[in-house]
C-alpha cells in the first residue's frame, strides 16, 4: 500500500509541475524570422570610387552579415539584387532596427569632439593596433586609449581642461546639411530617431581636468555591457573598403506566419492527445505512467527554452518531433521489453528487471549516438541548423532524466506494491498467451509478426525502391533539360522577382481601394488577386507579405503599409511596375505622391540558402562519420556502412519523391531532410541492439547465415510494436499538421512524412539485408585469413632440406 500511496504522491506531483508550468511558457514565445517576419533592409553598395560590381556587393554582404552577428542576430537571410548587382537585401527579426542599421553603417573611426560637436582629432593619435578596447566591468563601461601621439593629445586635453571631451563612432560633423551627430543628440524630441542613432555612436563622454600626456588612458565609457563586445567586434574589423547607403526599410511577415505558429501548437496539442491515447490503449498501466512522464516532458523542454530565449523556428519544430520520437522510443522499448519477459512466463517483478536490464543498451547507444550527432551539428552548423542542433541536445538530456530514469522508477513503485502480480493483463499483455512454468509450459507466443518472413518481401522492397529513385532520377533528366531545374525549387534557392510598395499615410490615397477586399482591407489574397490580375500571363505570385504599423511623426501618427510580392521568376514586364502601379491606383493625382510612396522591383540572387545547403552538408556529414564511428566502437563496422547506406537511401527516396510530384523545395526542407538521417540512426540502432543481442545467444555467437536470417526476422519481429508505435508519435502531429496547417507548412510536413515512410520501408527491409550482404563478406574474409595462416603455420613446422654443393645440389 505504501509503494502505491508513493506512486499516486509521484504522479501528482508531476501533473501539478504540468499544470503550474503551462502558464509560464504560454505567453510571448520567442518566434524566429519564419513565423514572426521582421525588417527587409536594402544598401546599395558602391566600391571607393562609385562603382558598382558582384564582388563588391558579396563582400559587403558578409561585412553586414558579421556586424548583425555581433548584435546577437545569427545568420540572417541576405540576397544580392539590382541589374547590376548593386543592391543588398538583409532580412532580420529585430526589436530595435535603429540601433541595428546604425551599428550595420558604421565605419570603424574615432573621433573626438568638444563638448559642444566640435572635432578636436581623430583616431590617428591612436596607435595603429589595439588603440582603443572595449570592456565592462564591475557595472561599468570601461574605454581604454593607448595613445601613440601624446603630443597631439596632450595639446588637445589641456585645450579641453574644465570640459567634457566626446568621443564617437563614425562620426558625421554636419559638413553637409550642418546637421552633425552632437546636433541631433542634444535635439531627441524633435528628432527622435537620429538622436538614438547619435547616441549609439557616442561611446565616451568624460571631463577633462588636465592636459593627458600618458601612453595608456584608461576612461569610463557610454555604453552598455552587450555593447562593449560589439564595438570591439567592430574596431578589430577595421573600416570599410566600400560605401553603403540605406535605400529602403520595408516590414515583411514571415514566411510562414505567425498563423502557421498557431497552427503547428494545435497539431502538437492535438497530436499528444493521440499519442496519449495510444499508449494506454496499448500498454494500459505503463502507457498511463509514460503519458504523465511526457506531459512533463513537454513542459520542461518549453520551459527550458523560455530559460534561455531559444528561437522557435522551423529547425525547432523539426528538432521537436525527433524529440517526441526519441520520448516514446525510451518508453516503449522499456515496456516491448518487460511485455517479452511476462511471455516468457516470469513474475511481474522479474520481468520488470530483466526488461530495464536489456532495454538500456539500446535506449543509451540511441540516445549517446544522437547527442554526438547533435553535438557535432551545433558546433560546424549554422543557425538555422544549431536551432535545431540545440534543441535536440535538450530534447535528448530531458529524455535521458525524465523518461529513462523516471518513468522506471514510477514503474518499479507500482510493479513492487504487487498489484499487478496478479493483474498482468494491465502491462498489455494477454494472459491466455502467457505460459505457467510452474506445469512445464513453455512460450508460444512471440509478437503478431512472429511468423512473417520479412527477409522474403526485401525483392519487394529493392524492386519498389529502385523504382522510385529511377523514375525521380528520370523526371530530374527531364525537367534538367527542359527547365534547367531538377527540383521544384522556392524563392529561397533561385533568382526571383520581386515587387516592393512602402506607403505612408495611406489613408489619403482613394485608389488603393482596388488592393481592398470586400470589408475594405488590404490582406494577403487581396494583393494575390490585384497582381494576378495585372500580371496574370506570367502567374500567381508565388509569396505576398502584407504589414501595416503606425510611425510617430513629430505631430500625430501616421498609417502605413508595406506590401511585398516574390515571383519565382523574374519577368520583363516588372521593371515598369511603378509606371504601371502609379496610373492604374491612381497615385499621381495625390500632390507630392513621391513624398509617401516608394515602389520597386528587381531581381533578387540567393545568398543565405546556398550558404546554409553547403554548411548543411558538411555538418550532417561530418555527424554522419562521428555516428558510424560510435556504431563501430559499440559495434562492427558492418553496422555502420549499414547506417551510412540506410541515410543515403532515405533521402534519395524523399529527394526522388519531391521531384516526381515537384514539391516545392524550400529551405525548411533541409531541416526535414536532417530529421530524416536521424529519425535513420534512431530506427537502425535499436534494431542493430537486438540483432546483436540475438547474435550473441544464438549458439555462443556461433551462427552461419542461415541463423542470421533468422535473427533478422526475430530482431524485425520483437520491435515491430516498438517501430509502429515510435513512427505513429511522429506520424500524427504531422497529419494534423498537414490538415489545419497553411500552405507554407505543408511541404516541410510533407517531407517528413515522406522520410518517415521511406525510414521505416528501408529500416524494415533493405538496411537488414545489407547487414546480411555485410557480414557475409566479414566472415568469408576472416575465414580466408584464418586459412593463410594455417598454411603459414603448417610450412613454417616443416623440415627444409639442406642443400650441399657436389651431393644434393
């Protein structure tokens, strides 16, 4: 009674963790870029002496992408535009866009000025390395000067004696307009944008009281902690060898959209419920404990990432799903184990601790072979991939301490109070099929499948495989030579064109009615059918983002919107969008239209997609090459060719698929693809745990190939209910996904769809095959060596006979 009172004490206690949690991780959740949208910001980038070029443009391009790292944004999506290549496009999620394009534009200078803007010297009385470093120590912004000059700086501070001395960033002294940056700082409410960027590029702010003749000046500085190491970033990079302008700043919704978000939360609610409901249907008492257990599963890993402000982006939610896999693959292996022993004919409590004792070399060699992988990814790949890489490592840690550690114990308060002793129906067992070896009976029952001959159907499965890697691999020549493209790709891999319209104050406009619909609002399906419209002949447009806001002028608040359009492919006709716009909206009868419109088109190069497919690529593989090292060690080497082949086989059937049925290809499909090889490792590991367990116990390891046969049908059959119940926890989610999801989530559901069938055809049937093929080759080659050297040993034991000159010669 005790042990059940100690039970329903634990189970409380982890619903009321569940119940207290969910409201903490409900509110405000850190979306990516994908789901919230953010800033488009275009430069146009000339070289030194005006001119612009591709090289030139690239070279910015990762200028600006290293500046935005440094504001704690990691890889951003940029693209190369304009006839010539002159322009840049960044697309960041930022809570403060001043502060980013300032720290974006700035030029690696210093300047010192008076206390009332003007310039005293600049940054030549410094020495050439390390004359300025930045840090921040004991609550305190900390500048130190190391001085080459001190004569000019001498002069300087003993001309500045009784004032304060400024120093700045990139400096702008008013040349101009006579408007420098001390200006705008000392005028914030008439110019409250120009005074936040004035006042990120002010980093000192002392008084003088002497003239400074010392080599080393230490001051303290104007600045906050995070911004201490994003000027050092910036000085130690050094000035620019170009010229950027800030041409447009336009508001763009995700890619997926805030809706989608929602949406991917309902299938995943909707999905627990189902995979809840499954396992108390299956295991009744240990699928109740494995439901508690992954209720607080779930609560933790979001809690967790609310600790640390993980993005939820696409890489996330994909991250997410292996991790609900791998939660419900360390509670059924557990329970597939124990369910085996009470067929056995052994005691609840035996059948308990025998089915913990073989359950864990699978659920640890699983779960070590998976934290290597995402260890790996995290440190080689590059955001998008470290987002999913990070929330692995803490999917797989929580499932290592939740549902490996707890879920046994809560299961061994209840199997050591002994109400199951007599109960085992309650494991989901049925007891007619359990034999009492107390009367001599022995096992008779060993799965539903027991009897099927898997090895059989591998004809089956070649032939139905090779099939669709052929006919993909036809479709991709076709198309290759018909459209020049393999894939169906999306506008995150291909030059495509794009239509952007910035309106201010749009309220004043009368012929924007026509981007209305019905209740006269401007949304998404209503620009869809303007353009349609205007442009139908060359198609729909393939994305439409639509934002209004509210922008503080220094009298009231204006209304504007930003409307963005993207064709995947770029059509003469839309370099004379403004004319065509202007007129048929009617712009121009408004006085000064130019002042509140901006509308431009142009075609637009990938940059961040291809770079993430080739940093994809090299990580994936180098996990890859750690996973079959690991399998080796743990292992044999067949066991990890056996891997490695499974990998490329899956993704050739999802990549086949995709171009069979041109499947929009996006860059959420290679987050899919990665969930794919690792859904792979999952499957093929506990499989390879059992084959070698049988291995082992089938005449001491002595077996031929006939017997390894037969392990392979018995390994397929003992984790059948393990591989049906592991790829439906996945497999739901996602179909709910695909039903409510919008259409931006249907491909990336799709893909892993796809890659969880083909895991689960390849896992079943072609990777135990190849094992076989494998092994065969590894015993006839240890045979053919174990021959060499008898006959080595029986040549070298033989007497050789001398040979004597003139007698036996």
């Amino acid at each position: 009674m005790r042990k059940i009172l100690s039970f329903l004490s634990m189970a409380a206690t982890l619903l009321a963790i569940v119940f207290f949690g969910v409201p903490s991780i409900a509110d405000n959740p850190n979306l990516g870029f994908e789901f919230s949208g953010g800033y488009e910001i275009v430069y146009e980038i000339t070289d030194e002496n005006g001119n612009s070029s591709t090289q030139t443009s690239k070279d910015a391009a990762e200028v600006i992408a290293s500046r935005i790292n440094y504001m704690g944004i990691n890889d951003p999506d940029l693209r190369i535009e304009g006839e010539n290549d002159e322009f840049v496009r960044v697309a960041v999620n930022t809570n403060d866009l001043i502060d980013l394009t300032t720290f974006i534009e700035m030029d690696a200078t210093i300047t010192f000025t008076d206390q009332s803007g003007n310039v005293k010297m600049d940054g030549s009385v410094l020495a050439e390395e390390n004359g300025i470093t930045f840090s921040y120590t004991q609550g305190q912004a900390v500048v130190l000067l190391n001085i080459a000059d001190t004569e000019t700086f001498s002069s300087v501070t003993e001309e500045l004696a009784g004032q304060n001395m400024m120093a700045w960033i990139d400096y702008n002294d008013g040349a101009e307009d006579g408007r420098s940056d001390y200006f705008y700082y000392n005028n914030s409410s008439q110019y409250p944008e120009e005074a936040q960027r004035a006042a990120k590029k002010l980093i000192l702010n002392v008084a003088i009281d002497a003239a400074v003749s010392d080599s080393t000046v230490p001051y303290v500085g104007d600045f906050e902690q995070e911004e201490a190491n994003q000027f050092q970033q910036l000085m130690n990079a050094g000035t620019l060898n170009f010229e950027m302008e800030r041409s447009n700043t336009v508001h763009v919704s995700g890619s997926f959209g805030e809706n989608a978000f929602n949406r991917i939360v309902i299938a995943g609610l909707v999905g627990l419920i189902l995979i809840i409901a499954l396992m108390i249907i299956f295991y009744k008492i240990p699928g109740v404990i494995s439901s508690i257990t992954l209720l607080v599963y779930s609560v933790a890993i979001l809690f967790v990432f609310n600790l640390l402000s993980i993005e939820f982006s696409i890489g996330t939610i994909a991250a997410l799903v292996v991790g609900i896999g791998l939660a419900m693959d360390a509670c059924c292996i557990v329970f597939e184990r124990i369910k085996e022993e009470l067929y056995k004919g052994r005691s609840v409590k035996s059948a308990y601790e025998e089915g913990c004792k073989k359950s864990t070399s699978a659920i640890l060699d699983t779960n070590i072979t998976l934290l290597l992988a995402s260890m790996v990814l995290y440190f080689f790949g590059r955001q998008l991939v470290r987002n999913f890489a990070i929330t692995l490592l803490i999917s797989i840690l929580s499932v290592l301490i939740i549902m490996f550690l707890i879920v046994r114990l809560m299961l061994k308060l209840f199997v050591k109070s002994g109400s199951l002793d007599t109960r085992k129906s309650l494991f989901g067992v049925k007891e007619k099929s359990i034999p009492d070896i107390t009367k001599g009976e022995t096992q008779t029952y060993f799965g539903k499948t027991a009897n099927f001959n898997y090895m059989k159907q591998v004809k089956k499965a070649f032939i139905s495989v090779g099939s669709i890697i052929g006919v993909g691999a036809i479709f991709m020549l076709i198309f290759g030579l018909t459209t020049g493209k393999v894939f169906n790709f999306g506008t995150d891999f291909v030059e495509s064109g794009n239509v952007t319209i910035t309106i201010k104050n749009y309220d004043r406009f009368e012929g924007l009615t026509k981007l209305e619909n019905e209740d006269g609002e401007i949304t998404v399906e209503s620009v869809e059918d303007y353009f349609q419209t205007m442009y139908g002949e060359f198609g729909t447009p393939d994305k439409v983002h639509v934002e209004t806001y509210t922008e503080n002028s220094s009298r009231t608040e204006i209304e504007c919107i930003d409307i963005k359009v993207e064709y995947k492919n770029y059509f003469r006709q839309l370099e004379n969008v403004e004319e065509d716009l202007v007129l048929d909206l009617d712009l121009d009868s408004t006085v000064n239209y130019e002042d509140y419109v901006l509308i431009a088109s142009y075609q637009s190069s990938p940059l961040t997609a291809q770079t993430t497919i080739l940093n994809t690529l090299l990580s994936v593989g180098i996990a890859i090459v750690v996973m079959a090292i690991y399998l080796m060690i743990r292992f044999r080497y067949t066991y990890s060719i056996t891997l490695i082949l499974a990998m490329i086989s899956n993704l050739l059937i999802t990549f086949a698929l995709f171009a069979i049925f041109r499947i929009e290809m996006t860059v959420s499909f290679v987050i899919a693809a990665l969930t794919i090889v690792l859904f792979t490792a999952n499957y093929s590991i506990v499989l390879f745990d059992r084959i070698r367990e049988l291995c082992k116990e089938t005449n001491h390891g002595k077996i031929n190939q006939n017997d390894r046969f037969e392990i392979v049908n018995r390994s397929l059959a003992s984790t059948f209910n393990r591989t049906a119940i592991v790829t439906l926890s996945m497999f739901m989610p996602l179909l709910v996904l695909v039903i409510i999801g919008t259409s931006a989530t249907f491909n990336f559901s799709i893909a892993l769809i796809l890659g969880l069938v083909a895991s689960v055809v390849t896992n079943t049937f072609i990777a135990p095959r190849l094992w076989l093929f494998l092994e065969r080759k590894h015993v006839i080659r240890i045979k053919e060596k174990s021959v060499k050297r008898g006959k080595e040993r029986k040549q070298s034991n033989e007497l050789e006979e001398l040979t004597i000159p003139g007698i036996n010669d």
